[in-house]
C-alpha cells in the first residue's frame, strides 16, 4: 500500500473519510457476578479476567465482523506489512506490533508479553453488481491488550482493548469480460484504503441510563436500577478512509460541471453509511453474547461450588 501522492499536474486525489463512536447500553455488573462477587474481595479484577477470557477467544472477535468469513492469516509477514501497521496505528493514536526476525531472514510476532497479544486475520465479503461478482479479501492486523491481577493494561484500562488495523485489501472481479474491464479501469485509480478501528470497555457514567437512542438499559434482569451499581458499556471507535487519483487525461473528458469537493463530499456520505450499517449492529452483537458468556460461567461456578459442598444443595 503505497502513500506516495500524485503530482498535481498529473492526477486530482480526491479522500473519502468516515469515522464513527457507537456505545452500547450500560450492562449492570452486578447482573453477571451476583452469585459469586460477594466471595470474591475484587469485582474489578473478576470481572477482567471474564473479558480477558471472552476477548481472548476468536469465535467472539469474529462477531465484530459479522458480515465477513473470518480466518487466521496464514501467509508471509512481510515487511511492508509490518511498516504499514506501525503507520497506521499510529494514526489511531497507538502503536505497532513487536516483531521477531528469524535467522532464515522470516518475520514472525513476537508475542512474548502476556498482556499483549497480536496476531493478523483476513476477512473476505461477495458484493454482487450487474454483470459481476466481486470478492472482497482484506488482511486486517489484531491487537489485544490485556490487564492482569486487577492492574491496567498498557493503555491505562482495566478492562480488554482490540485494536484492529487494515494492512491489505484487494478486489478481485468474476463476470464477463466487458464489466471486469471497466471495472479495472475504475480500480486502477484507487490509490490507499486506511482504516483503524478500537473496542474497550468502560464504566458508564453514573445516572447514564439510555444510550444515544433512548433505549433503556439493558441486562438488568427486569430490576429497578440504583446508580451506586457499577455498569460498563462497549464502545467502539473506527475511521475509514479511502483515496482515489484521477489522471489529468481523464479529468479532460469529465463534463465541465463535475465538481470534485462535491464528489468528495458524496464519497464520504458513503463510507459514514457503510460505517453506520457495519458498527453498531457487531458491537451490540459482541456485548450480548459477552453477557450470555459472563452468566454461563457465572452457572458454571456455582455448579462446581454445588458438587465440592461449598454452597447447600
């Protein structure tokens, strides 16, 4: 993935940019620990080590992507791809992965911190148009950062943090020979598809009792809510950015009256509709299932604590 920008003289770059918050409705702890906190001296740290488990665990990131099949990247860490997590987690306000090099000249993560953990997916989507079918593959760096023993991780939370960075993407056309050919055309003026996309936790806002919505608050198993209980919420943060250039040949047979601000603004109507549908919709996914997760173990726990005679029968 290239940064090198044209030079005016030769293309117009145009920049389609979307960028989205979504939090989810506050989820009272209490709801998922109520068997089992008052044995336990540290909510906080029970409670972290639920999510570092969830979080942990790729069935449950791949619910982020839903409309994507998910996998592990199996091919060659390549140094571009390592210059270009770095750049553009960087952008994001983070940092990139720590890497080893092998002594047959190979790339490898190095994985050796417990608090941190990193590994690179690739999640590939069919978009159907007239005459063709286009499938979507994109390489997508992962880091999860962890707390421990109730201590924050390196970013100053308690609580899980995924940082998803796209590293790669390409588009490859099947349909008849004519739309492939226009279609590559188009494509060949794409110059940079970036994106950056975080998901932490955090403790909700006393008196916080409806999301943006006003929907009210969910998990609290039908019960009146007191603002001493402690609630968290999901949220995810991402920006989208895309960059096409238009060589000064074909910008010479554009109608006089095509206005370039005007067709970056529509472009980036369109990537904050895409971010829109994607977001909250996975995230939502993500924090129901974690609360499905939290109250199985919860069932877990106290099953086991029932066997040993811990707790009466």
């Amino acid at each position: 993935m290239d940064e090198k920008e044209p030079s005016s003289s030769s293309a117009i770059q145009m920049k389609f940019v979307g960028t989205k918050h979504v939090v989810t409705p506050p989820m009272v702890v209490e709801s998922i620990t109520s068997d089992y906190d008052s044995k336990h001296e540290d909510i906080d740290q029970l409670l972290q080590g639920l999510m570092n488990e969830y979080f942990s665990n790729d069935e449950h990131r791949n619910l982020l992507f839903p409309n994507n099949n998910s996998v592990n990247y199996r091919g060659p860490i390549t140094r571009e791809l390592i210059e270009t997590w770095c750049r553009e987690a960087e952008r994001g306000g983070a940092t990139g992965p720590d890497i080893l090099e092998n002594f047959d000249g190979t790339i490898s993560l190095c994985n050796s911190n417990e608090s941190v953990k990193e590994q690179i997916m690739q999640i590939s989507t069919v978009l159907e148009m007239p005459s063709l079918h286009i499938k979507s593959e994109s390489t997508i760096g992962v880091k999860l950062l962890l707390g421990s023993g109730g201590r924050t991780n390196e970013k100053g939370r308690l609580f899980p943090e995924f940082q998803f960075t796209l590293l790669d993407s390409r588009l490859i056309p099947e349909g008849s020979k004519p739309a492939m050919w226009v279609f590559n055309q188009l494509i060949k003026f794409r110059d940079l598809t970036s994106s950056f996309t975080r998901v932490t936790v955090e403790s909700a806002h006393e008196g916080d009792k409806m999301n943006a919505k006003g929907d009210h608050m969910k998990y609290n198993n039908g019960n009146n809510i007191n603002d001493s209980l402690k609630r968290i919420s999901f949220i995810t943060d991402a920006r989208l950015e895309t960059r096409i250039h238009i060589p000064s040949a074909v910008m010479k047979i554009l109608p006089s009256s095509f206005d370039v601000s005007k067709f970056e603004k529509s472009g980036s109507e369109s990537v904050q509709k895409l971010l829109e549908k994607e977001l909250e919709p996975a995230l939502l996914a993500f924090c129901d299932s974690f609360h499905t997760f939290a109250m199985q173990r919860q069932q877990d726990t106290y099953q086991r604590e029932v066997e040993v005679g811990v707790l009466a029968p």
